[in-house]
C-alpha cells in the first residue's frame, strides 16, 4: 500500500508540471477550483487502477521467474469484535381500530344531523337524533308515576317504622315504588337509542345517511376515524416464532409516503396460521402528522438477532471439504518477516448472514488473520507472502 501511494504521489507531482511549477494537490484544493479538482481526482483514479494492474503483472512475473520463492501472495483481514444485526424483512398492511361505522340502535326517522365531514368531535358527543315516536311523553307519565309512588313508600315506610298500618301495606308500597322506578329506567334507556353518540374521539370521515332519512338498527349512518393510533400488521414464519417477541426493534417503510419509522413489536399472535404456517404481528405507528392512512402497504424490517462481539468474515473466503464442514485459511505469521506467514486450513461454524458477510460462531476469534485473496487458490501449509493494500 505505501508503494501504491508513493508512486500516485510522484504521479500527481509530475502531472501537474504544466510550465516547470509544481502544483500540489493542497494548492489545488486551496484554489477552489472545483472542476479542476474533479479532473485532477479523475486522472488520479486512472492512473491508480493502471498502478493496479501493472502491480498484479510484476508481481506474476517475480513469482514466475524467482524460483526459490514458492509462496503464494495474498492479502489478509484481521479479525476483530463487532456489532452483529440479522434483520428479516416482510410485508404488512396499515391498520387502526378506530376506523368505525356507526349504527342506529333504533328505528325512525334521522331528524337531526349536527355534524359535517371533517369535523373533529370528542368521545360521547352527540352526532345525529332519532324521532322517538313519543316516548319523551312516556317518560314523563312515568316520571311522575314513579313521583307518586315514592312518596306513598316514603310514607308508609315511615308508619311502619312507628307500628303503624299492617306489614302488607308497606311491603305494596315498596313494590309499586320499585317497579315504577324500574319503568322510568328502562324507558331511559329506550329514548337514549334514539341519540346517536360519538364512540370515541376522532374525525367524522363520511356522512352515510342523510337527515330526514328513516333509519334502522344495521343501516350505516356515519364513519368515524381516529389516525392517532396506528398499527402495521404482518405475517412472520413460524421459524421466527423465539425470535420475534413484543419489544424487538423494527424499522417500518411506507413507500407511497417516503416515510421510515422506527418503532418495535407490541404484540405478536398465539395462533399459527395452517394455510402459510405463519403468525401474526403488530407494531404501533406515531401517527401525529396524520399522514399515515389506513391500508397502506408497508415494508417491515425486523431486527431478530444481535451480537455485540460478534466475528465477520467475507462470504467468499469460505470453502466446504468433503465432511461439509466449512472452512478459511489463516494466515500464521512468521516471528521473524512480518509478510512471511504460512497458510492454515481452519474448520469453523458459521451462523446469519448480513450481506456479503457471515458470523462467525466456533473457529476464529478476535486478533486473528485470516486469508481473503488467494483463499480459493492456497493450500493448507503453503508459505504465503503478505500483500495488504
């Protein structure tokens, strides 16, 4: 590598010898010249990717012709602990429980609508009314039945406490009192299905029926939305059943939005699913913008598995022997010429992927070397001459 450098350095100087003037690459950056700066690099990476190839010819023709030498060159990594994640990725759909429509309990006609598309209403408020058919008229009969009833209780509860009138007398009071009393309950209960109420805090997303239009128990008559509580809901494998639980880190892309969350599972699913032997997942949604809509499609990335001190390797240095055991070559350094080193076969089990490379679980540890050009081509003992670039 400092050869590489050594000779780009003497490249650039020389280059840029227009009149006899050395111009230096910090004289360059200094003038602010941009398109000079990128032609400058552009050359330089010319120039490097020729230094390369002219390297990789020498190198051939000395390992050619110099017959004492029958190391092989390659270049080395060497191991250290780090930061392992293993994510799976799957498919899900936005959700909200609060996406309701709202039914009569009822029947008669809507004679009042008070709100309109778009307005934000609170939990309980009231949206429409049902004609009631006169049971306001009932209620109050039965009100003041019901009046009448408990004062004649009140009454005989109070010469019965005295020894006063026959037991009979006060038992028939109490009875009347109480049944008139659970009339008027009941018949409360019958006028309020006539109020058609907000069942929680959101926006009125659609008007389904009109006012003056007769209305029933099962017919529509309002949407209610509420975006601040969203959810994404997916299918996970059933092999990921250990690994994904409530609380595992997710990273959420809604690309119809251009937007990326990052939240984590709040529930996962106790019923796997026999057609696609998967199980089901939820993972809440900050929704303050109320840009998120219900039925989105949305990627999911689940982080499944982490390793602080975890062993990365290259995919490519790997190799199978005939047991399929998977194997590296490392590299055992010379005491003496630090570039001198033997190559030596090492059995080792792998675990997750993580793009091109893979964790390392039993064979190599931290400090090691091990192969990574000419690992296809070394043999295990063969004298290798290191050539880190």
């Amino acid at each position: 590598m400092k050869r590489l450098l050594t000779i780009l350095a003497v490249t650039v100087f020389v280059a840029s010898c227009g009149d006899g003037k050395a111009v230096s690459v910090d004289d360059l950056i200094a003038s602010g010249d941009l398109e000079a700066i990128r032609t400058q690099r552009t050359e330089i990476k010319n120039k490097e990717a020729e230094i390369q190839e002219q390297l990789k010819k020498l190198d051939a023709a000395i390992k050619k012709l110099d017959k004492a030498d029958n190391s092989a060159i390659v270049s080395t990594l060497r191991l250290k602990d780090s930061l392992f994640q293993h994510f799976i990725e799957i498919q899900g759909n936005v959700e909200t429980n609060m996406n309701v429509i709202i039914y009569p309990e009822y029947q008669g006609t809507l004679t009042r609508v008070l709100v309109e598309e778009g307005d934000r209403v609170s939990k309980g408020q009231l949206l429409g009314r049902i004609d009631d058919g006169g049971l306001g008229s009932q209620l109050g009969q039965l009100e003041a039945q019901a009046q009448l009833a408990k004062t004649t209780y009140d009454r005989q509860k109070r010469l019965w406490e005295q020894k006063i009138g026959s037991e009979i007398q006060y038992l028939q009071a109490k009875t009347n009192y109480e049944a008139s009393q659970n009339a008027v309950n009941q018949l409360k209960s019958q006028l309020g299905k006539t109020t058609i109420r907000a069942p929680f805090s959101g926006v009125i997303d659609e008007i389904i029926t009109d006012q003056g239009t007769v209305v029933s128990p099962g017919q529509p008559v309002f949407r209610i939305v509420n975006l601040s509580k969203m959810f994404v809901k997916a299918d996970v494998p059933e092999r990921y059943l250990s690994s994904v639980v409530p609380g595992k880190d997710v990273s959420v892309n809604i690309p119809m939005i251009g937007a990326t969350i990052e939240s984590k599972v709040s529930q996962t699913g106790n019923y796997i699913n026999p057609d696609n032997r998967s199980f089901s997942i939820e993972v809440n949604l900050p929704n303050k913008t109320e840009n998120i809509k219900p039925n989105l499609t949305a990627r999911v990335k689940i982080n499944d598995y982490s390793n602080e001190e975890a062993i990365m390797i290259p995919l490519n240095v790997i190799s199978e022997n005939s047991n399929n055991e998977q194997y590296v070559y490392m590299a055992i350094t010379d005491s003496v010429s630090r570039n001198k080193a033997v190559a030596r076969q090492q059995i080792i089990k792998t675990g997750k992927t993580q793009g091109d490379y893979i964790e390392v679980l039993e064979g190599l540890q931290s400090g090691q070397e091990i192969i990574v050009e000419g690992a296809r081509t070394v043999k295990n003992g063969q004298e290798v001459n290191i050539i880190n670039q």
